[in-house]
C-alpha cells in the first residue's frame, strides 16, 4: 500500500497554476522547492529495512496529491531523522513550534522564543513564526562579543503580516503574531535588541505590543536591518496624540565607545531597508540616531491612529529631535526616502531633522490634515543642510524651521500653467515658477508672493 508523507507545515502549496504559453489555459506544476523536498526525501528513504514491510518503489507524483512512495510506510518523523542525518540539517528553517506546545495572548513563550532564535541562529538562519506567541522577556539577537561583536545572518519571517490603510477600530491580526510586552525594566530598554555587525531581517509578521508599556520594539547599533512587510500594532490605549511608544531606534546618541553592544553606540548598520510596513498607534516610526547613513525607507504607511505631542512632531524623526541635543557622534548622511502614505491627523510634520545632510525625500504623500495643525512637510534644525524634497502639491510648506533655507525643494509647481483653480499659494516655495494665462506672462514665487520678471508684485 502507497504511504503518504506529509509536507513540512512551514511550505506554501505545491501546486503552482502557470498560464501555458503555446495554448493559453492554466496548467499545474510543482513549486521547485516543494519538489526538491520531495526528491531529497525519497533518496533518503532506504527501499528495505525495519521501516519497510516490503520493497520500496520509484516515487510517485500524482497532480493536486501528496507524493507517495509504494511499499514504503515510514512515518514522516523517520525519513526527517534519515534525511537530516544524510547532511540535510540546513534544508528547513527554525520553527518555534519545536520549542513550545501551546500559543496564545495568555501563554508567555519568551524562553521558546530565545530557544527558537538560537536554533535558527546555529543552523541555517532562518526561524518561521506560525502561530501567536506572546513574549514577556527581552529579546537579545545573539553575537559573539561584546567590543566589536559580530553575528551572523538571521531571518525572522511569519507567513502574512496583516495590514489595513484605513483602520476602523482595531486591525486585524495575521497568524503569525509575535506580540512584545517586554517593559523596558531590566538590562535592555527595547523589546528586541540587535547589536553585532551583521543582517538581521524580520517580515511579514504582526508585532503586537499588547501590555500596557510604551517601550520601543527594537533598537539596534551595529547591525544592518531589513524590516518590511510587517503590521506593527503599538500600545492599543493609546490614539493620537496620545501616542508614546516608538518602532525602531537605529543607533544611540554616540556618547558610548563604538562598534560596542552599547545602545549609544553611534550606528554602523549601513545598507538597513525600511519598507512596506503599516503602523498603528505609534509615535515615531523610526528615530534615526548619530551617524545614521545609507539608510533606505520605502512605501511606509502610517495610520491616522498614531501622532505625537511633540511641539514638531513627526513620525520620521533624528534623534536629536526626540530627546536631547546634536548628537555627540555626529549627525546623518544620505537617508533616502521614497513614496509612502502618511495620515498626519496628529503630527505637525512627516519629517524632522536634526544634524541631517544630503538626505533625499521622494514622494511621501500627506493626508487628512483634520486639526489643521500640520506645519510643513519637514522640520529642520540649523544643524540640518543640503537636504532635498521632490513632491507634488502639498497642503503647506515644505520646509520650516531655522535650517529651512539651506534646503532645497523641488514639485510639480515649480513650473506650472493655469489649469482651473488657479495659481498656487505664494508660500508653497521660493522659486516656484507659474505661467499665468490671464497676465500672458511667466511669474516666480519668493516665498511670500508673487513676482513678475521686472520683481513688480502680481
């Protein structure tokens, strides 16, 4: 009797639907991975032995069901033992359900967690949330010293992260839900920590602080990030204003020794990518600390449930502007910014910079100013220079704050022809140019008003 084996419960579907090129209709086909698992297992089952009642056979593939190997009934655990004993071991990621039996909001799996890191960590790198796990403790990414640590490679991955646009109550979680509620009171002051040189990158998950601490999610220093695709749902108490917890703080002030496992450490993670995730009752999304250079952000979406107090708040901020002066390692060279939606209900800015250069906005969308009380796209600090904003219309200022001239700003209205509703405000930009065809005659904004050739007021 053909035997079944059951596919690892971390791999999607084998069957993929490709569209024939030749006739036009949908065929199946098997996902090369899912078969490579299956021609891998099959070799490492023997064809006799004390788990075969008789002669194994070729493996079977039959479209749309499981493969079978005639006359063999080896249990599944068996042909894993076999294959992994055969120099298979780094062929499955990490999964915390080998670490833990039960998962839920009322379970704390903080030592499973660990485990499971430390599992991926040692192995192939690659640890599979599938399941709701509830973590209490910190979270400490392993390295292998602490001056000048190095660590390896490791991605924490989850099936969907779960998000919305336009929540309406509270968001919908995915399965693969890693819900933080460490507090901030022992050694670490961030949920998940990341401190050795090296790639460190989480997707496709929900991370969910669900006690009533506002710490912030993660903090890292050394280590190059790539964080995308995830929901990011902060303290569910908290709305608006209101707001206090914070995602991501990519590197300290530079008061402490660099290249330490210190969180002051001046950042040397260059190359971090920040994109696609949606965040839900946070203040800052990301707070970018001394020499934060070479960072990319992308398609971020920031839910009108998050906003700060702050007299400039802004979900994108320097460290300087969230707390404490010009950074004593130096500021920031270089961030890139593209597209992104932006609901600034509680925010007077998108963007803050403290001590920032060169860095390049692109595209960032700004809406439902409800309050009125946004200011200006980016707030800039005196320290701030050279920094670029390439947009459309927006219902303010670019730039604003005492660093404001020292930027440079380019939109759609910097060259414009009437088009119904008339010329834009004036205040939009120095330097925009606007052909108004009721005067026949080309006329430049110097940030207050409207001039023609000759500098007469129009």
């Amino acid at each position: 009797m053909a035997q079944e084996f059951q596919i690892p419960p971390t791999w999607t579907n084998p069957i993929l639907v490709e569209k024939d090129p030749r006739t036009g209709e949908n065929k199946a086909t098997f996902s090369p991975v899912w078969l490579d698992w299956f021609i891998r297992l099959a070799a490492a089952i023997p064809s006799s032995g004390s788990n075969s009642s008789s002669a194994g056979g070729n493996p079977q593939l039959v479209m749309g069901k499981p493969p079978t190997v005639p006359g063999h009934p080896a249990l599944w655990a068996d042909a894993t033992a076999t294959l992994l004993a055969d120099g298979g071991a780094g062929f499955f990621p990490a999964s915390i359900s080998n670490w833990a039996t039960s998962f839920g909001p009322d379970v704390d799996n903080t030592d499973a967690l660990n485990s499971a890191i430390k599992e991926a960590y040692d192995g192939n790198g690659m640890l599979y949330i599938g399941e709701y796990v509830r973590a209490d403790g910190a979270i400490a990414i392993p390295h292998d010293g602490f001056s000048n640590p190095r660590q390896k490679p490791l991605r924490i991955f989850g099936g969907v992260g779960t998000a919305n646009g336009y929540l309406q109550g509270v968001p919908t979680k995915g399965k693969s839900v890693l819900d933080l509620r460490y507090p901030g009171t022992g050694f670490y002051t961030a949920k998940i920590n990341t401190r050795g040189a090296g790639l460190l990158e989480i997707d496709h998950l929900t991370l969910l602080s669900g006690g009533t601490d506002n710490t912030d999610f993660i903090s890292t220093t050394n280590t190059t990030v790539h964080i995308h695709h995830n929901q990011i749902m902060g303290n569910q108490a908290n709305e608006g204003v209101a707001c206090k917890q914070n995602f991501i703080r990519l590197g300290g002030d530079g008061s402490a020794p660099p290249q330490s496992v210190e969180e002051e450490a001046y950042f040397q993670g260059y190359g971090s990518k920040l994109s696609d995730n949606h965040y839900d009752r946070i203040q800052y999304c990301h707070i970018y600390g001394s020499q934060c250079n070479g960072i990319e952000v992308q398609n971020e979406t920031v839910s009108k449930t998050c906003g700060s107090s702050d007299p400039h708040g802004a979900p994108f901020v320097f460290l300087a502007s969230a707390g404490g002066g010009t950074p004593s390692g130096g500021g920031s060279f270089g961030l890139v910014m593209r597209s992104g939606t932006i609901e600034i209900a509680f925010y007077k800015h998108v963007i803050r910079l403290s001590a920032a250069v060169g860095c390049y906005f692109d595209g960032v969308s700004a809406y439902d100013d409800f309050s009125g009380a946004f200011e200006s796209v980016v707030y800039c600090d005196a320290a701030s220079s050279g920094n670029l904003l390439v947009c459309n219309w927006y219902p303010k200022v670019p730039f604003s704050g005492p660093g404001a001239p020292a930027q440079s700003f380019v939109s759609s209205n910097f060259l414009r022809v009437n088009a119904g509703p008339g010329r834009p405000d004036a205040t939009q930009g120095a330097g925009m140019i606007f052909y108004d065809t009721t005067l026949g005659k080309p006329i430049f904004s110097n940030g207050s008003v409207w001039r023609d050739a000759a500098g007469t007021p129009v």
